[in-house]
C-alpha cells in the first residue's frame, strides 16, 4: 500500500529488499547458518571473528538467551534474521574487545565521567537539536554514530582508528538506507551524527528498544523487572573507555530508555544532569510510530499499524509513569524540564537558559557555533516529516486519558482537544 501523503509510504517490502529477503531464504534453506539465532553459534563467531575469548563477566548471558529465544519465534522475516544475526554477533565481538582493551589499558578506568547530562525526553521532542548544540562547546561531547557502533578502539593511532570505524559505520548505513530510505527524511543519519547510546546497552544486551522498536514485548517485560544497576555500570565503564581515548569534560547523552530506569542511572551517575523534554504525547507517538514502522517493515516484511500505535502508546505511558515515580523518590536528584515548544521556537535561547540552569559556561562564540550547526541544511528539518496518526489506530482523546497524570504534572499544551 502506498500513501503519497506520508514520508513512510510503503507498508510492505518494496521489489528490491523482497529479493534480498528471497535470497537469504535460499541460504537458509542451503544451511549457511547467516540467519541463525543459535546463541552458542553467535558466541563462536564472534570468538573466530577477533581471536579473543575473554568477554568479561557472563552476566549477560541471561538476557541474551532470552533475546535470542524471543527474536527466534517472533516471525521475523529471512532478511531480518540475518540482520538480528550479525547485531547480536557485533554485541558479543564488541565485548570481547572491551575486555581485551581495558586490560591492556587499565588506567582508563579512572577516567572520571563527571556530571554527565542526560536528555531523556520521548523521541520526537527535540532532543536531538538539544544535543547537538549542548556538545558544540570545547571538552564536551555528544557519542556519535561511527563509535556507538564500534566502541572499542581498533588501533592506538587515533587517526587510523578513526578512519576505520569511520568505514564501517558507512557500511552500516548504506544498508539501512537501502532498506528504508525513508530515514533520511524522517531523522538523518551519518556516520559522524551524534545518536543515542542506547547501543551501548547492546554489549550487556540490556536494551529496551529491542522492545519498543523490534516488538520483541516478552523480552521487554522481564527487562523491566530486571535489575539494571549491572549493565548501567558497564556502559560508565564504556564511557570511560570513551573519554580516555578522546579526552572528555563533559559527556552530553541522549537516549529515551533512560526514563524507563531513571533509579539505575542515578545510582551509577549519581552527580547527573538531566534533561527532561516534553511534548504533546498524541504528536510523539504518532511521529514515533512513523519512524519506527521502518523499523518494523524491516524485520517483519509489513506493517501493523494498529498493532504498532497501541504497543508505543502504552509503552510511552509505562515510561513516563515509572520516571514520575522515580522522580519523586529522588528529589535531591538534578531535573531540568523543556517544552518541545521552547526549544524549535527558540533553540539558541533555549540552550543558554539550560546551561545557566546547570552552571555550564556559555562563552561568547557559543550562539555563532549554534548558528552554524541549525544552518547545517540536514534533510530532516521541522515539517519535513510527514504521518497520519489514524494509520496507527491513534485517538486524541482516548491518548490524552491514558496519559492524564503525565500531562497534568507538566501542565503539557495539547493540540488535539
């Protein structure tokens, strides 16, 4: 089904991806195990990949069984068997390389990660552009794409190293973009853009998105009762790898699945800064159900848009009413709370009020610098993004109940009432 009135038009695979999916079907059924989910197989390959076998504390065998126990009945399609496949591979090589470098580098684990500043809003209210201009000062920085995906640096010549991880990451994402080129529209990626670092949760398999964007619930339901204080300790631990390797003030992060676990995050990061954005929840999850039904037509071959509206609907309400609860249990904690609206309408005040509100110096270049970076001419600028709430079963009304507590609190504008 096609709609020209929409960015992702598309509800199914288009002619090209289906004879991808085709001919990873052919290499399934010729037993070249691309698409196997097999954990023990996964844990081998990546061992034969790097030559190493130390990964580390095995607590993250657990989630991973269960990961791959859901991916495997979750009706994948072929293609997306072998995508899920080689992320599952990378998370285990990357750990198998964290563990090989610490050692040869133990002094990084004093780097200190000082005060770092979290942005955790809902996706689609404007934390991407909050990041961006927050990291353009000198000794702070956002994670960008090319080390999210390869954390572990692949040489001692940072030049070199870049480079590399540089290549892969365009790798990376010529394939996605093959799949859904849509996403250039919808939120722009390259190698070199500041992301979310959720995938750092990928190497102690501890990631909510594999919920929220791949449907895998059952897996996403245990991770929510799991303990999260271990894997939160192993990504300051990246961090800290991160920031030996490229001397680092002040980490400015972004990752929506921080508001699900707001108590692990301040127990490992107890001097946080955080970012609380907020937005009209009836455009946040229509707009998200838009961006991650690429996601979706990519590992199931289609698109349930009713099926997609009610899962991010619901799950949007759980994580504000779990960062709600554990605000309050907190209250010594560091929140700062921006409108959607404050920050398009006026991002470069925005940012200076923020930066006051944390005691993070703006010096006289900083608006030039802001400047420069919103006249970056990215392909997904405000308004370019295009979606119809009704394809994802959405209601206003029936949106807005679900999410009294959360609008009332923040005294939220609604624009559909």
């Amino acid at each position: 089904m096609v709609d020209a009135l929409v960015t992702v038009q598309r509800q199914d695979y288009r002619l090209a991806v289906r004879a991808v999916d085709a001919a990873c079907h052919l290499f399934d059924r010729l037993g070249l195990g691309l698409g196997s989910l097999d954990v023990d197989s996964i844990l081998a390959t990546a061992q034969r990949r790097v030559g190493l076998d130390d990964w580390g504390d095995d607590a993250f065998l657990t989630p991973m069984r269960r990961v791959a126990a859901h991916a495997e009945r979750a009706g994948f399609s072929h293609l997306a068997r072998v995508v899920v496949r080689q992320i599952l591979v990378t998370a285990v090589t990357n750990r198998l390389r964290i563990e090989d470098w610490m050692r040869r580098h133990p002094e990084a684990a004093d780097f200190p990660v000082k005060r770092p500043v979290f942005i955790l809003g809902f996706p689609r209210t404007g934390t991407t552009l909050l990041q961006n201009l927050l990291s353009l000062d000198d000794g702070a920085r956002a994670l960008r794409f090319w080390e999210i995906q390869q954390p572990v640096p692949v040489s001692e010549d940072p030049g070199a190293d870049r480079a590399q991880r540089l290549r892969s990451a365009r790798r990376v994402l010529r394939a996605a973009y093959f799949i859904a080129p849509e996403m250039a529209t919808v939120h722009q990626i390259g190698p070199e853009t500041a992301e979310e670092c959720w995938p750092l949760f990928g190497n102690t398999f501890s990631v909510l998105n594999w919920d929220i964007a791949a449907g895998l619930q059952d897996y996403g339901r245990w991770l929510l009762q799991s303990d999260m204080v271990g894997p939160y300790r192993e990504y300051r631990r990246q961090l800290q790898m991160l920031g030996h390797f490229c001397s680092t003030r002040q980490f400015i992060l972004k990752c929506p699945e921080h508001l699900w676990f707001i108590d692990a995050l301040l127990d490992v990061f107890p001097d946080a800064a955080i970012v609380w954005t907020h937005r009209d929840p009836f455009d946040c999850v229509a707009s998200y159900c838009s961006l991650i039904s690429m996601n979706r037509r990519m590992l199931y071959g289609r698109i349930d848009g009713p099926a997609l509206g009610q899962h991010i609907q619901e799950s949007f309400a759980q994580g504000v009413e779990r960062a709600m609860r554990a605000r309050d249990r907190h209250p010594q904690a560091d929140f700062y709370d921006i409108p959607f609206h404050d920050v398009v309408s006026d991002p470069l005040g925005s940012v200076r009020k923020l930066k006051a509100a944390l005691d993070i110096p703006h010096d006289a270049d900083g608006d030039a610098r802001g400047q420069a970076w919103l006249s970056n001419g990215r392909k997904d600028k405000k308004g370019a993004h295009r979606y119809d709430a009704e394809r994802y079963g959405l209601e206003a009304e029936s949106l807005y109940r679900r999410f009294a507590e959360y609008i009332d609190r923040f005294q939220i504008p609604l624009h559909h009432r």
